[in-house]
C-alpha cells in the first residue's frame, strides 16, 4: 500500500474533527477544567490544521498568509490547553513562563518571515518542536495525587512529535528542495504525518484514562471529604488517623489527639438559622486547616464535634496549636460572622497504654466531656499520660 502526505493529513484532521466532536458525548458535558482544557486543545487543533488545509487554495497570497498563520496561533493555542490540563491535573508545572513567550513568538515569526519559505518553515517546525518538548517535560513529576501511566504515554507522544516536526524544519530551512511544501512526499514528511495520527490515537487514549483517573479520585474524596468543611469525614478519619496512629507506635514517635466541639452550637443555629450554623461550621473547618502542618489530619466527625491529630507532637505542640486556634478563631468569626466562636477541647497523648486509636480517642473525648462540664472555652489535658517507649527501648 503507498501512502502520500495529503492523504494521512486529510485523515489527521478527519480523526481530530471526529474525536473533538464524539469527546463531549463520551464524557458529557459537565467536565473538570483538566478535562475540559484537554478537550478544546482537540477542537482548536483540528480549526488549525483545517485552516492550514485551506490556505493552500490560495498560494502566496494574503489569503494563504492569513490562514497559514492563524493555523500557527491555533496549534500554539491547542499546546497551551494541554499544558493548562497538566498543570490542572499534575499540580504546578516548570517552564510555564518560557512556553508562553515561545507561544507567542511562533507565530508573531511566522508571519513576520512569510515571505521567506525557508525562513518560515525551520522558525515555525523549530519553535513548535519546543512547545512540545515543553509539554513532554510538564507530564513528569506529579504534585498532586494524579499521575498514572498515561503520563508516560503523553510524554512519548510529544517527545516523538518533537524530533519529527525538529526534522520537518531543518529539511524545510536547509534544505527547501526536499521538502517545499506541507504536503511533499518526503519519507520523513510522511513518517511525521503517519506519527500524528498514531500518537493523536494515543493521546487521546490518554486523555480517556486521565480523565477516569480523575473521576474516581473525586469519587474517593467525595467519599472521605465532609462536604460542608472540606475537611476529612469520619471515614475519611478512620483511615489517614489509623495509619499515623500506626507509624507512631512503630517508631515510638509522640502524638497528640484533640477532640473539639463548638461552644453552644445549638444556640447559633436557633439565633442565626441553619445557615448561619452552616457558616460557623465552615469557618471552623477553613481555620482547622490553616493550622495543620504536613502529616496532620483534621476531621468532622459529625455534628459540631472534630477531631484533630498532631503528627509528631505531644503536650506542648497541642497547647500551642489550641492556643493558635481560639486567638484566629476569634478573630475570623468576628470578621465573617458577626458573634464569637469558641470551642472546648480535650487532648489526649499517646501513651504506652493506647494499643489502638480507639483507645486515644476514648481518652480524648473524657477530656472534652470534662471541659464543657467545667464551663467550655478550655481545653482538658487526659489523664494517664504514660509515655509511649520508643521504637528502639
């Protein structure tokens, strides 16, 4: 079979146009903004190289220049809305400063140098040939809790793609007799178009995997998240307490426990409304966060009542953190909501006696039922702090 360059680019642009427009029936409409991010990129591409396709109607003309290089913008706009869906879905990505200068400067140069073929083609292949290589790189190193295999598919595509349009530019600037237009049938014009659609296959498997990858991480938080204070529910608590619980037995680290419960919750809710109980309880759970350091776990565990887990900390660091937590409590709820909040609490350190996290937190909650029985706004110390032996005794 003999393949030539206009027709695997008229089937490129065919399997873009198909997958842009089948995407929103298969994920539907309702889309994370990764996902979302991911699925213009398809659309704006396959616009670029329609646009491209067209331009050659009307060769070395001001109609070919402007479609030619609103192609350019639409291949440097559908790269930046892969790189916004890697940052979405991986965290925070390096180079994002240097990908917008280049995304500008491709086709700022490209239109500029129009006259020029050779010029053009090796500033548009070789400056498209980094915008890809830029995105290879923003697939690696997960932040965030995403990150599966189809990373390493992604990174694949845009490094070969990178090498092959690298190639397209030298042969277009150096050596313009070989390849003197978009559509010559060069092997190595040909292998670049087959690449496109192979790797265009690829990514957007990539795209599907990611996109679930997502879907059912969001369904685990939503499982584990309390959706009013986005802080851990008890399920949730169950799992992240259990496991520091376990390390710090093992290791013979120090930990502290802390169960709070907001001070006359009832009367909020009967002099502000439901609502107004709702606000307090978000604010208690935004505030609860702003103190933790890594490895800290903090839960609802229903109602008005939290608990709060200080990894690596006893007496002194639970102290300190309650403290922390009344002075910016009082200070945001007087702020945004326009009455006192206040708490009781009760801490409970870890102990050679605790064999479970049960156990800490049956201590904990005696502490806290013995601070509302003395007048609430305090915080109780449990008793039986026998210290736990180290990992080593």
């Amino acid at each position: 079979m003999r393949l030539d360059a206009d027709t695997l680019l008229i089937v490129n642009v065919a399997n873009l146009l198909v997958l842009a427009s089948t995407l929103p029936v298969i994920m539907g409409q309702k889309l994370s903004p990764a996902a979302s991010a991911a699925r213009r990129s398809l659309v704006v591409q396959g616009v670029g190289w329609v646009a491209l396709i067209l331009s050659g109607l009307w060769p070395e003309s001001w109609i070919d220049q402007a479609l030619s290089t609103f192609s350019m913008t639409c291949i440097s706009l559908s790269h930046w809305l892969w790189f916004q869906a890697f940052k979405a879905w991986l965290g925070p990505r390096p180079f994002e400063k240097l990908l917008v200068a280049i995304l500008w400067l491709m086709p700022i140069g490209y239109a500029l140098t129009f006259s020029s073929y050779p010029v053009r083609v090796g500033w548009s292949n070789l400056f498209i040939a980094l915008q890809l290589l830029l995105l290879a790189r923003a697939a690696l190193r997960p932040v965030s809790a995403a990150g599966g295999p189809w990373r390493w598919v992604m990174f694949g595509c845009f490094v070969l793609m990178a090498a092959l349009t690298a190639g397209r530019g030298i042969l277009g600037a150096f050596f313009t007799e070989l390849y003197p237009s978009f559509t010559a049938p060069h092997p190595f014009n040909l292998a670049a178009l087959l690449a496109a659609n192979v790797t265009l296959v690829l990514a957007n498997v990539s795209l599907l995997v990611a996109w679930r990858e997502e879907a059912e991480r969001d369904l685990r938080d939503q499982a584990n998240i309390d959706p009013l204070t986005t802080v851990f529910n008890r399920k949730g608590w169950n799992h992240a307490a259990t496991s520091a619980f376990a390390h710090a037995r093992r290791h013979g680290l120090p930990l502290a426990l802390l169960s709070l419960d907001l001070d006359h919750f009832k009367q909020i809710n009967d002099l502000h409304g439901h609502e107004g109980g709702d606000s307090a309880l978000r604010l208690f759970g935004k505030v609860l966060q702003g103190g933790l350091r890594a490895g800290d776990v903090v839960a609802r565990m229903g109602g008005e009542e939290f608990c709060v887990l200080l990894a690596q900390g006893g007496a002194d660091a639970a102290n300190g953190f309650d403290q922390r937590l009344r002075a910016t409590l009082a200070d945001e709820a007087n702020k945004a909501l326009g009455h006192s909040l206040n708490f009781s609490a009760g801490l409970a350190c870890l102990s050679a006696n605790d064999e479970s996290l049960g156990t800490l937190m049956r201590r904990s909650d005696e502490a806290l039922y013995c601070a509302k029985a003395q007048g609430r706004a305090r915080l109780i110390v449990a008793t039986d702090q026998t210290p736990l032996l180290s990992a080593a005794g």
